[in-house]
C-alpha cells in the first residue's frame, strides 16, 4: 500500500489537502506542503499546486 494513504497526517495538513481539493485554499502552510509534496498527495505544476489522484483517495479514506 502506498505510504500516501497510510502515512500520519495532521488535522491542519489533512484540512490544507481538503482545501485545495475543494479550490478554497489560495495558500498553505510551507510545512503542509513540503510533506503532501513529499506523500505525492499533491503536485506543484506551472499553475501552482493540485491535489493528485492519490491525494484524492486519501481524502476518501480519512472521512
């Protein structure tokens, strides 16, 4: 299993990735993002940051 989906989160970084799922997120924490990045639950592109297909399933399993 994918250390993304098992691996400890936050409230405050499972609420920034909740966020940025949702496009109410304008900006994050640098230490939520450094360790989303690092889980590859999210994505930094050209257009900023978005939430990746594994950052999705996360959600689904933390509800």
């Amino acid at each position: 299993m994918p250390k993304g989906l098992i691996a400890p989160l936050t409230q405050a970084a499972l609420a920034s990735l909740r966020a940025l799922a949702e496009g109410t997120a304008p900006s994050m924490p640098d230490e939520h993002r450094a360790r989303l990045l690092h889980l590859a639950l999210i994505e930094t592109g050209a257009e900023g940051d978005a939430i990746t297909a594994l950052g999705r399933e996360r959600l689904i399993s933390d509800r």
